[in-house]
C-alpha cells in the first residue's frame, strides 16, 4: 500500500480502479509529409479546425446551461483563439511551404503559443496555455479520427488520476462516471476543486508526483475528507473503508425520509439548517436535502473562468437563479472573500509575503469599489426576487464595515435614480471571523442586522495558524477552547441585542460539534448541503437539555483534545448510529 | 491610392491589462481596417489582428505600446485603435 497526503478539496470517499489520464498518451509522428499533397493536407486541417469550432461552440452553450455563463465562457474564449487568422496563416505556411503533416504542424503552432503564454509567468495566462492544449487536442482529434481518450468518454466508472486538468476537461465531467478525481498539481481555488465541489466528486489535488507509481487498474482510495491518496490499499485498510462507505450508504438511504422534518430536537427546539453553496447547480441539492435556506453563498465562481471581470450581468442572472431555486426561503450572499492572487486577476494582485493577513476579501472589495459596486448591484437588483441577504467577510475595524455599508447605501439610491425598484428592507450582516470583530462586537452589533461566524477563518486567526501548513496543521482545531470561547461570546453578545448568530465555518459540518453548537444557544447553522440529513438526524435524536448539558462540560475542559474525545464520546452516547462519520 | 505609415505610441490603461476581453476588442476593431497592423512592446512585435499575438505580449497595465500601420487607411487606424487604449476599453477603471 502507498500512501499519499494532497490537498483536500471536495469531500467525499471513493475506492475504484484508477484510470490515468495522460494527455502526452496520444503520439503524434512528428514527421514530415514530404509525399502528401501540401493543398489537400491543408484542406484536411481546415475541416478539422470547422468540427472543432463546432464543438466548442456547443461546449459553451452546454456549459453556460450547466455551471453558469462565467465557466461557459472558457469555451468562448477558446474559440476566439481557434479563429485567430494569423493561426491559420502560419498552419498553412508550415504545411504549403515546408511540406509538414497537418498533426505535426498543430503540434508544433500551438506548442510554440503554449510555452510563450507559460514564459510570460502570470496566471492569467497560464491558464491560456491549458486552453492552448485544449484546441490542440479538438483539432488532433479531428485530423485523426480517434478521439483522445477523453473524460467524457469514459466507459467504467473509474478514478481519474492526472497531471492536472484543462478547463475544457473539468467542464465535461460526469459524476455517474467519475468517481474520484487525484491531481499532481492545482490548489483549493482552482477550476479542478471548483468544479469538484460543484459535482460532488470526492477530489485530492496538489499531490506532487505520482503518476510514474500508478500502472493501470491499480485500485485506489481518494478520501476528500483528509486529503490522502491510498493506492493499493491492504485488505484492513480497504475493509475499513468499505464499511465506513457502506455505513454512510445505509445512513443516507435512512436520511433521505427525513427531508421535509423540520430540525427539532425531541422536545421541540427548532434549529435552522442551511447550506453553504457556490455552484448554481447546488440549489437543487439544498432542496433534495431539505435546507431551510442558503446561509452562506459564495460568489467567488463567478471570478473564476480567468477572464476579465464579471460583468453586473453576470452577478445578476447568478443571483437571480439561486434566489428563484430557494422559492423565497433565505439566500445569505457574501461578497468577494478571496485573495486577488487566488483568481488569477493578476492586475489585482500584488506580491504578498503574507496573503491571509493581506489584501483580500472585504479589504480588496474596498480597495476596487468599481468591483464591488457591480458586485453590490447585482445582489441589489436580485433582491426583488428572494429573500436575499448580503453578507461582508472579514471585517475587522468598524470602519470597514460603515464604508461598505454606505457603498451599499450609495449604490442603491444610483439604482432608484436609473428607475430600479430596490428594497429598503434588505438584511446586511457581517461575518465573525477575526478576533478583533468579537472583541469590539458590542459595537458591532448596533450597525449589522444579523452576524455569521466564520469558524474556519476565526481559528486560523486566534490561534495564529496556517492550515495549509503541513509543519503547523495539527495546531488547527476549530474545537479549540479558544475558538469555543469567541463564538460564546459572539453569541452571548448577539442575544443580548436580539441580532440572529449562525455558524457557517467546517466545524458545524461534523455532528458532535453541532449539537456543542445548539447547546451553546446557536439556533442557525449553515453546512455543506450533504451534511444537512446527518446534522438533522443528529438534532432530531436529542433534547435540548443534552445538548446544554454537553456544551456546559465542553466549556470547562482545557485542550482542543479534551474536548474532541469528550464530544465524540458523548456523541456516541447520544446518537450510536452516528458514530464513524469522519 | 497612397501608401501610408502611420505610428503612435500608446500605454495600457485599463487595470486587468490586455487580456482576453480587451484583446479581442483590439482584434475585431483592428480588423476592419485594411492596413497592415503592429504592436511592438519591449522589441517583441505582433500583428494586431491576431488575438493569440496580443495575449503573448503579456501586457499589464502601464506597459508601453507601439504601434505601427501600414496602408492606405493607415492613418485613421491609428487614431481609432488609440483611441481605444485611451478608453481602457471601456473597461471599468478602479
């Protein structure tokens, strides 16, 4: 057995056969076509370049149907390159004049644009240079006659492990056929986690080399949840996989009669599940689980697909689509929380030696207010349509938090002046995520009309802890007294002013620490959307008083181990169905 | 007809610099002109009808830009396409 410890980026476990997915499989010979006809040989590729243009303008309408405009206009802008007439000049120029096969020629062209884009050394286009191979792919395919193994072709369902994936291979998978994805390279914000999330395909990405170890049909465990690839596993380790898989199956199969019970505990104490989303495709999810509402909805997507910015348009329709899916249950949009350097809008970015105590999130949207008013606009104008909320991250001074709130103000009379109808009773809240905004909250609180903590963020700030930091990681606990002690006290302080507090960090996604969360006097908590049937058997198998009881000893014990075995013991105590979740 | 060389010298404005948007702006807009189009930015040179040239240039905001036209619309190429990096591509500035 191997093992190998990636990225985590879309939860879930899958045990399959690998399928390696190697781009360089298909060789090409780079030969010259000395014999052949230069002028038929060019015909020959211009058909080729014909199918392809075809096929990716049908690639960005499916696209744009499936996972939004933004994703969809990948395809677009692939097919503005495949039409650049300079391109076919100089393909026609290799093949008339220096008598190249139609393959060699392509290969050679669009090596040449690919590594040019690569030297440039920014992001943006980098993410050209996949695009690159994409068409270059489309047009082999298309002179060949064979298709290159592709993801959508795929005839057993399989694990897909490869170097890293294009756009244009995201784009086309099918989760009935993919049953988890490894990648050598990629991060959490990139389109292959994006992607992953958005289908619910178990994902590991950024595992560094390790496709020369895998041969074919190698079986192969992806556990998204602790971001470990295991290839071969021994039989102790897949039986114990396996019976964690079966024992979810068999849970869910329960959970799925569930779904239109409300979340009460036995004797009657409602609390509200929402769920955290960031596809358009998900709303339906939240509604197959039985959400009470979107409680965190992220808009980074819509940065993602690398082109310029998206316009108000795009925000809107996005905006519009989840809030009309939610049919008038709560939608919580929070504006931008990313770094610049994390969507590639390398004009944004700057050399950070720190970028989570940097420019990011609510602090970028600050900076760029022509970025956040279009952003602000669209949340503004969709509100007509739902019970739409808006949400900042990361505020820490209250000044940050009156400026964006008078942004909203000032956009809003410019949209009445232009004739839109706005609501003036549109909920703004903010998260809680760094320390410094729970200490200064009763001031806070007076100016916000709802506050959501963000858990995974506050306890990477209070306990001074990257989580993506091998050498530190296990300093990460978001039970951590610490942690516990800020969301007592935002909640103590919220109560006291009659403002709502939800939780919508990762810790809520894990029972034993929802119902600490309940007995700490949270009654919203907002989850990953598959998460939502355990959290609402957990709630619905206990009292309140069980709850206060556990959270009241929690509360008193000294380390984030303490207090992590005492609440999956009292877990088990409480729920023994539940146990052998993680 | 007069043959005509025309050139100006021109600075990206626009913050997110010449990418795919503005690019193809430049490409659609370069096109309908007869003219033989350059751009020529720290000695590496371009045609300015082609949309994967323009995005090798890699040009961020503030990069300096020459551009050369070559034909008998030379002239009013040149202030057209000067005119569009003077809007920043009617992209919205910061």
């Amino acid at each position: 057995m191997l093992e190998l410890q990636g990225i985590a980026v879309s939860p879930g476990v899958a045990i399959g056969q690998a399928l390696v997915f190697d781009r360089e499989g298909y060789q090409i010979s780079r030969s010259r076509a000395a014999t052949v006809d230069a002028n038929q040989e060019w015909l020959r590729l211009k058909a080729a370049i014909d199918g392809a243009a075809t096929k990716l303008d049908a690639s960005a309408q499916q696209t744009s149907e499936k996972l939004g405009a933004r994703l969809g206009g990948i395809f677009t802008a692939q097919l503005q390159m495949l039409l650049d007439g300079r391109l076919h000049e100089e393909l026609e120029q290799l093949i008339q004049k220096q008598s190249y096969s139609a393959e060699f020629a392509v290969s050679e062209v669009l090596n040449g644009y690919a590594a040019a884009f690569r030297r440039a050394g920014s992001s943006f286009l980098a993410e050209r240079a996949a695009d690159i191979r994409d068409i270059e792919r489309l047009l082999l395919e298309g002179l060949t006659g064979v298709p290159t193994q592709t993801l959508s072709e795929i005839s057993n369902p399989a694990i897909i492990a490869s170097h890293d994936l294009t756009p244009g291979e995201t784009a086309v998978l099918d989760p009935r056929k993919i049953l988890g994805l490894c990648t050598e390279t990629g991060g959490p914000g990139g389109h292959t986690a994006i992607v992953a999330r958005g289908l619910e395909i178990p994902a590991v990405v950024g595992i560094g080399p390790f496709l020369h170890l895998l041969r074919a049909d190698d079986s192969i465990i992806v556990d998204g949840h602790l971001g470990r690839v295991l290839i071969n596993p021994d039989d102790i380790t897949l039986e114990r996989y396996l019976a964690r898989r079966e024992h979810r199956q068999s849970i869910a199969r329960e959970l799925t009669e569930l779904r239109d019970l409300p979340a009460c505990t036995s004797d009657g104490v409602r609390v509200e599940l929402m769920a955290n989303i960031e596809f358009l495709t998900e709303g339906q999810s939240c509604l197959d689980r039985g959400a009470d509402g979107v409680g965190l909805y992220r808009t980074e997507f819509l940065y993602l697909g690398s082109q310029a910015d998206p316009s108000e348009e795009d925000h809107f329709q996005a905006y519009v689509q989840v809030a009309r899916d939610m049919a008038g249950k709560p939608v919580v949009m929070r504006t931008l929380d990313l770094g610049a350097d994390k969507m590639g809008m390398t004009p944004y970015a700057h050399q950070e030696n720190n970028p989570f105590l940097g420019l990011r999130s609510i602090r970028l949207s600050l900076r760029n207010p022509a970025l956040f008013r279009t952003q602000i606009r669209a949340m503004l104008r969709a509100a007509s349509e739902g019970d739409i909320r808006i949400m900042f991250p990361m505020i820490t001074t209250l000044d940050e938090l009156r400026t964006a709130r008078f942004l909203v103000r000032s956009v809003a009379e410019d949209l009445r002046e232009e004739g839109h109808v706005v609501r003036n009773d549109i909920p703004i809240g903010m998260m809680v995520e760094v320390p410094a905004a729970v200490m200064m909250l009763d001031r806070f609180i007076e100016e916000v009309d709802f506050v959501s903590i963000g858990t995974n963020d506050l306890t990477q700030y209070v306990l001074a802890v990257d989580r993506g930091n091998e050498a530190v990681a296990d300093l990460y606990q978001a039970c951590d007294p610490a942690v516990l002690r800020l969301i007592q006290k935002t909640w103590e302080i919220a109560t006291q002013h009659n403002i709502s507090t939800s939780v919508c960090g990762e810790m809520s996604n894990d029972p034993a620490l929802a119902l600490l969360l309940v007995g700490m006097g949270i009654r919203v908590l907002s989850v990953a959307p598959s998460a939502i049937p355990v959290l609402k058997k957990a709630i619905r198998s206990v009292t309140i008083g069980q709850c206060q009881a556990m959270a009241w000893r929690a509360m008193r014990l000294d380390t984030a181990k303490e207090v992590d075995a005492f609440l999956q013991n009292q877990l088990a105590g409480l729920v023994p169905e539940m146990v052998l979740q993680a | 007809m007069s043959q005509s060389l025309s050139t100006a010298t021109v600075f990206v404005s626009n913050p997110q610099g010449l990418h795919m948007r503005p690019a193809n702006l430049l490409v659609t807009t370069a096109c309908k002109f007869s003219s033989t189009l350059k751009l020529v930015r720290e000695g590496q040179s371009v045609d300015a009808k082609s949309i994967l040239g323009i995005l090798t240039l890699g040009a961020v905001q503030g990069s300096q830009i020459d551009l050369f036209a070559d034909g008998p619309d030379a002239e009013i190429a040149i202030s057209t396409i000067v005119d569009l990096f003077q809007r920043g591509f009617d992209e919205p500035a910061e």
